[in-house]
C-alpha cells in the first residue's frame, strides 16, 4: 500500500526580496515581506495554546520556593553530610579549666593561702600632730617659753590721774578724734522725695502700660496713640522749623542794621562841603556854581580823635543803660521763679502727707514733667516706643522688643526725686601736652 506523503513545501506567499521598483501602489501591497510579523502571530497563540504567555503570570506559577531541602542528599553521601564544621568543633570544645585572667595579678610575695590577717594600727608612721610640732619647731616656734613674774614697765602706757597729786596733773589738749564721732545721716534723708510729674502725683516705680502698649493692641487705642504721637511730632517739627525761620530773620535783621550802620558811618564822614557842594550841582543842573562862603578846613587828627571819644562815650552809656534794665529784668524772672519753686514744693508736700494721690493714678500716657527741675539738667526725653500698623506683629515670636530697661530705670529715679539729672561725659579730659623737638642734635663735636 504506498504510503501518503505530505506535500514538501512552505504553505507561506512567496516572498519577492528582490524588488526592482516600489514606487507604486500595487508594488507596495504585493512584494511587502510579511514573515517575521507572521512567526510573531503563531508563537504567541502556540503559548496561549499551552496555558499563556510566561510575561503575564505571576512569580507563584513559574517559581517554586525550597525551604526543606532535598532529603536524598545525605543518603547519597553520608560522609560529607555527617561531618561538622571546623568553626563548630572549636566552639564545642569546653575546659573544666578556667582561662588565664587578663588584668594585673599582684606580686608573688603577697601570694597568700587564702586567711585574711587581721587588721592592726601601724606604728611606724609618723602622726599628723606629731608633723605639725616638728613643722613649728624648725620654724623656731616652741612650746616651752619663759614666763616672766615681775611686772614689765611699759613706758607709752598712761598713768591713770587718781595716782598722781592733783597739782601735777596738765590739763589735757582738746583733741578731736574723728574716728569716735558717729555718722550722722543728712536730715534730709529722713524726708520724702519729691515728685517731677507736673500733676504733683507720685510716680511708682514700674508704670503699668496700657492697652494701647500691647503687641496686638485694640484698634481703637492703637488709633488714639498714634494720632497723639502724631500730633506731638508734628508739633515738634513745625517748633523747629519757627525757630529756622526765626533765626533767618534775625540774620536777616542783623545783616541790614549792620548795612545801615555802614551806610550811616559813611556819611557821616562825608564833609558839609561835599554834600552842600553836591546838592547845588544837582539843582543849578550843570551851570557854574557861585562860592559865596569860605571853604573849611580838613580836620585834623585832634579833631577826629574827639569825635571818636564822644562816640564811644555814647556807645558805653547806651550799654549800661540795656545792661542795667536786663539785670532788673533777671532779679524779677529769679524771684518769681522762687516763688513758683516753693508753691510747687509746698503743694507737692501737701499732697504726699494727705495721701491724695496714689501710685496707682499714673499711667503710661502721664508723662508731663513740671517746668522747674532739680539741678541744672533737664530730665531726659522718654524713648518713643510705637510701632507703625505695617510692622505690627500677632505672633510673639516675630516681636521685636521696644525700649532699653536701663534708660527706663535711669529715668524713674529721676521723676520720683531719688536721683538728679546728670550730662553724660563720653571721654575723661585729658591734658593738653604739647610736642617739642629736642635741640641735641645741634649739640655736635667734631
């Protein structure tokens, strides 16, 4: 029976690799090779035939992890199996004998069986006392001193007077011994400070702010200081600038009476001539003028010093009179001022003895001073302690603190009287020295 035979062959389309052109579009379709993309197509359903492609299944199904091990191993070769590690059989090995221990053992001499001696006190020392004896007897301090039972004179001791006759007896100097006077305390000492608050109120020590002072103020209060402070800065400003104005005006008025007193001076030393001569120009309009009287003299030096004198005369009587009404004028300012400083004192030690006012009236916004101050320096200015609405801050990390405490102790103490007003005195005065070359260097010998 003859045997059926497949037919020998690729089932495939003949490929053309050799393609003479490919500029049309029956050239395209017809000699494309397709074989690779046809192997991809086949491979990948032979693999879903087979139960799916092995990128797509999880590690589970195509991996298996051995935990036990294969248990025909140590049948197969029970030499290599049954023998232990090196490493094992060294840390197995276990002496009855202890190991030789690593710190410092004592010398063989001390080497005992083992009985603890009992303790006894050494003597063959020398004890703390005994050094102390022998430190004070080479320094040439004994213990054994001669004790003398006669009595020894002392020639700067004084006799007391009952022994002496009374005839005898000197009066003593009237010595006056400063060191068994007591200190006395000023009476002053005893009295009240006096407050400076221009309201005669006692200024406590530490001022309780308010509301306004806080870093997270109301606005209502936050508006009113700041329109107050406000104020005051402009006040001040529009004070400093009268005062320019004030002081230009008197340089102006300065400089034009010193013109005037120029111009004046100048012709006054004019002659009479020149001016009569002058004048008769001016109204004879050019025409030949008629010398009818004689012409003067130039004055002489004697002259000239005359005027001078009676001029200076005039000059000193005119400064004695302003002086005499200025000093007049002083007398009064100093004696109402004196009146003014014993009313203000007498009230303020009216109201501190009646206990009209308390600390607890002040607050931070009374802060006017009155006009006559202890000492000659005035109390100084309060630090102004306002922060502008863009630089307020509603964290107190981000505050930044106002005001020096030094300056607001320094200057408590001044406002309640404990302490006067000083002028800071950045450098000591020194004295004036003055550089000289020494002349030696002439002094040459050839």
């Amino acid at each position: 029976m003859p045997v059926l035979k497949t037919p020998v062959g690729s089932a495939d389309a003949p490929a053309t690799y050799k393609q003479p052109s490919r500029k049309g579009k029956k050239a395209w379709r017809k000699n494309v090779d397709v074989t690779e993309v046809q192997d991809g197509l086949e491979e990948l359903n032979e693999a879903i035939i087979k139960g799916g492609l092995v990128n797509e299944k999880p590690s589970d199904e195509l991996f298996m992890l051995d935990t036990v091990g294969d248990a025909s191993i140590p049948k197969r070769f029970p030499k290599h199996t049954s023998k232990p590690l090196k490493s094992e059989e060294i840390l197995a090995q276990r002496s009855v004998v202890p190991a030789v221990d690593s710190r410092k053992r004592p010398s063989a001499n001390k080497t005992t069986d083992g009985i603890v001696p009992s303790k006894r006190l050494r003597t063959n020392y020398v004890t703390h006392k005994e050094l102390t004896r022998l430190r004070k007897v080479a320094d040439g301090h004994h213990e054994l001193t001669v004790e003398f039972t006669e009595d020894v004179h002392d020639p700067w001791a004084v006799a007391p007077a009952a022994e002496k006759p009374q005839q005898d007896v000197e009066e003593p100097m009237d010595v006056f011994d400063l060191r068994k006077e007591k200190k006395k305390a000023p009476k002053s000492i005893a009295q009240a400070p006096i407050s400076l608050a221009a309201s005669g109120k006692r200024v406590p020590a530490v001022v309780k702010p308010t509301g306004a002072f806080s870093y997270n103020p109301s606005f209502p209060e936050y508006e009113a200081r700041l329109a107050e402070e406000s104020e005051k800065a402009l006040a001040a400003e529009n004070k400093r600038l009268a005062e320019e104005e004030a002081d230009r005006l008197r340089q102006e008025a300065a400089a034009r009476s010193a013109a005037e007193a120029e111009a004046a001076e100048a012709r006054a030393q004019l002659s009479e001539w020149e001016e009569d001569s002058e004048w008769e120009g001016l109204q004879s309009g050019g025409e030949e003028l008629a010398v009818s009287k004689k012409r003067p003299d130039r004055k002489n030096q004697q002259q000239r010093n005359r005027i001078k004198r009676r001029k200076e005369e005039e000059r000193r009587l005119k400064h004695e009179a302003k002086t005499k009404v200025r000093k007049a004028q002083l007398e009064e300012i100093k004696k109402l001022a004196q009146e003014a400083r014993e009313r203000d004192l007498s009230r303020a030690l009216i109201k501190a003895q009646a206990g009209q006012v308390s600390e607890m009236d002040m607050d931070e916004t009374d802060d006017a001073v009155r006009r006559r101050q202890l000492g000659k320096y005035k109390v100084p200015e309060k630090d102004l302690e306002l922060v502008l609405p863009d630089e307020l801050e509603e964290s107190l990390r981000r505050l930044r603190p106002e005001g020096n405490p030094l300056k607001e102790r320094y200057r408590s103490l001044i406002l309640r009287g404990k302490l006067e007003a000083r002028r800071k005195i950045p450098f000591k005065k020194q004295a004036n020295r003055k550089a000289t070359e020494k002349w030696s260097y002439k002094d040459f010998q050839i």
